[in-house]
C-alpha cells in the first residue's frame, strides 16, 4: 500500500494508519461549542442593534433590507470563515471548550474548508437549527455534520495531550555511525511519523512496513551526513537517529540548566 503525508510538515500520517491518535471530539462537546458561539453571536448582534440608528434601518425599507442580508451573511458565513481561518480550525466556543477542526489527516485547515463548513451550515445549522447537524453526527464514528464530510474535516479535543512511547534503542554499530554524523534539523512532522512508525512496525504488513521505513529514512537521511554504512536497515537507520537526536537535546539541555543555575547562584 502506497503511504501518504510522509515529509509534509503539516501532516501527521504516514499511511497504513501510522498516525498521531488525535481523539474526536463527542456530540455532547460539540453541542456546548456551538451554544458558546451562539451566545457570543447573539451578545454581538445585542450590542450592534444599540449602537446603530435603528429609526434609520426603520424609516428606510431598503436600507433596512440590505442590512439584515449583510447581517445574516456575516452572522451565519462571514464570522465562522473568518475565526477558523485566523484561529486555526477554532471559534470562540471551541476555544472555550478546548476544540479545534483540523483536516482528515491531522493537519491544519485552511480558508478552503472554513468556506465550505460555514455554506453548509447555513442549511444544516441554522435552516434546520441545528437538527439536520445533530442527526448525521449522530450517526457516524467522529460526529462530523454535512459540512466536516464535504470539506473532509472533523473536531478534535485539541487539549489531549499525545503519550508517545519510545522507540527501540538502535544497533550499537549505527549508534556508533550515528554519535559522529551531523543531523541537520529534521521537521516536527517527520519526527513523529518515525517514532510512530518504529512503535507500531510491527502491526503493519511485511510490505507496508519495508515501504514505509524506507521511505522515512529516505526522508531522514537527506538531512544527515556522512550516510549510514552499506546495507543499514532502514528501521535501524531511524531509531539510531533519533536516540541521538534525543541525546544531544538532553545535553544541550542539561548544559542550558547549568548555566541557568550558574547564573542565578551569582558569584
């Protein structure tokens, strides 16, 4: 099987379900999301209507026509587009419940998707309050509505934090290759699909597996120098780097603690 996402720095999947386990967010906490929202909605569409001339929307028919579109417009497409594009897949509600909406595999949306979740929500969310919403969610794995399944999005509880097991210790020969080389900065992204792949080799399929750990080495490997010696298993390859890229960030680290205490000891 063909793996997907391996050296995109947005994405946390690697193919064959070597993944970051970002959990969904419930029905239930979705339902609280969407009420914040629409409280803080209503609070804001309060305090316009006291600080605009109302007579004047009153005594002008069109005017007053062509204010209600725009404020409809902005209530129900303009605000949501414009809060999860800027805050990254979050509202106000979602924040305040600790959510965010990312893309299938993980990563970020972008204005793309916001779009097409605040279209559909005109019709899911407000045509139907909120029932059409509450009816598809409830009938799927992740509680994702009309709009998350045509823009390929879901919820998540962004607050979860992730428990990354470590992976094996590497070969005492490439840890030795691995101690002298220079590795260059390798992506956030990449480094967890390597230490999600290690840990969870062994569930994949013999050829899923060699197709994935050769693919992250190759991956690794473009930052690392001089190369492994011939005929290094790719697998050895990856946990040998990264127990010395762990090894040199506790150094750099301890170094950084003994002149912080250093320091604040005084002379």
């Amino acid at each position: 099987m063909a793996t997907r996402g391996i050296f995109d720095t947005e994405r946390f999947v690697t193919g064959e379900a070597v993944e970051i386990d970002l959990p969904a967010a419930s029905l239930p906490l979705r339902m609280v999301s969407g009420l914040v929202d629409l409280l803080v909605v209503a609070l804001g569409v309060g305090v316009l209507l006291l600080v605009l001339p109302l007579e004047l929307f009153v005594a002008d028919q069109a005017l007053g026509q062509a204010f209600t579109i725009a404020l409809l417009a902005l209530v129900m497409a303009g605000l949501p587009v414009t809060l999860e594009t800027l805050l990254h897949g979050r509202t106000v509600g979602k924040l305040v419940m600790g959510l965010r909406t990312v893309r299938e595999d993980t990563g970020p949306i972008g204005l793309r998707h916001a779009t097409i979740r605040a279209l559909a929500g005109t019709v899911e969310l407000w045509a139907t309050f909120g029932g059409l919403a509450l009816l598809v969610a409830a009938t799927n794995e992740k509680a994702r509505r009309i709009g998350d399944l045509l823009a390929g999005t879901y919820v998540v509880r962004d607050r979860t934090r992730l428990r990354l097991e470590h992976p094996p210790p590497p070969s005492p020969g490439l840890a030795a290759w691995a101690r002298t080389a220079d590795i260059g900065v390798l992506p956030d992204a990449l480094v967890v699909a390597a230490r999600q792949f290690l840990v969870r080799a062994g569930q994949l399929t013999p050829p899923a597996r060699a197709s994935t750990g050769a693919g992250l080495a190759d991956a690794v490997l473009e930052r690392v120098a001089p190369p492994p010696p011939a005929g290094a298993v790719a697998e050895d390859v990856l946990a040998a780097v990264l127990a010395e890229r762990r090894r040199r960030d506790e150094e750099r680290l301890d170094r950084a603690d003994t002149l912080r205490a250093r320091v604040l000891r005084g002379p």
